[in-house]
C-alpha cells in the first residue's frame, strides 16, 4: 500500500502515543501534533479505509500489523537519525526537527548504511 508523508506522521504519533499511555483517541493525536479536529478525524478515516489503523466502539485507536510496520519504521529513522545528528554535534531539538523532515525521504540503502555505520561507532 501505498502511504504518503502526512499518513507516515500519523501512525508514528500513534505509536508513540500507545509507547506513552497504552491507547490513542483521536483528540490525543489532534493534541499530539497540533492538528485541528476536523483535520485528525478526516485523517483517521483514511487510515482505517487503507487498512492501517482500526478505531473501536470507544473510539481508541490501534494500528493494524501493515500499521504498525510502517509506523515502526518511521520512528526507528527518526530515532536513528537523531542520535546520528546529536553525535556530530546538533542540538537534541534541532537533530529531532531536522531528522522528522529526512526520514520520509531517505532511500532504504541509505538508511540502512547508516545503521550499520552506527553499529560500527557504537561498538568502538
């Protein structure tokens, strides 16, 4: 399937919302990212018809196995990149703002030679 930046923003925010408190409602993520009601909702309602997210009688939001994948590895970039970023001696907020911009662009390879070279700095 195919999800753009906007979605990928979503579902990370739901992950680490369910991290934080263990269930995710749609003012929760509204709050979040400080996004608009209508916009959130609108949002949700795209999610769940793509198959990444399921919304309860409750209203809380889980993320599907396809959810989950993609929000899983668009935290594990953010959270790379930013140790990346802090490491050669950017700010922890500016590292964190810069690398939410990079990790829905980066290319698999590229990441993933970041990665490994990570692995190979951190066993030093």
């Amino acid at each position: 399937m195919d999800i753009h930046e906007s979605g990928e923003m979503y579902l990370e925010t739901i992950l680490i919302l369910l991290k934080k408190t263990g269930s995710v409602r749609s003012i929760d993520v509204g709050e979040y990212m400080g996004y608009s009601k209508p916009s959130v909702s609108r949002a949700m309602g795209l999610l769940r018809e793509k198959g990444y997210i399921t919304v309860d009688h409750a209203g809380l939001i889980n993320l599907t196995d396809p959810g989950r994948k993609v929000a899983e590895s668009i935290y594990e970039r953010h959270t790379t990149l930013t140790e990346v970023l802090q490491k050669i001696g950017v700010s922890a907020d500016t590292a964190s703002d810069d690398a939410c911009k990079v990790e829905h662009y980066i290319s698999d390879e590229t990441f993933s030679a970041i990665k490994n070279w990570m692995a190979n700095c951190n066993q030093k």
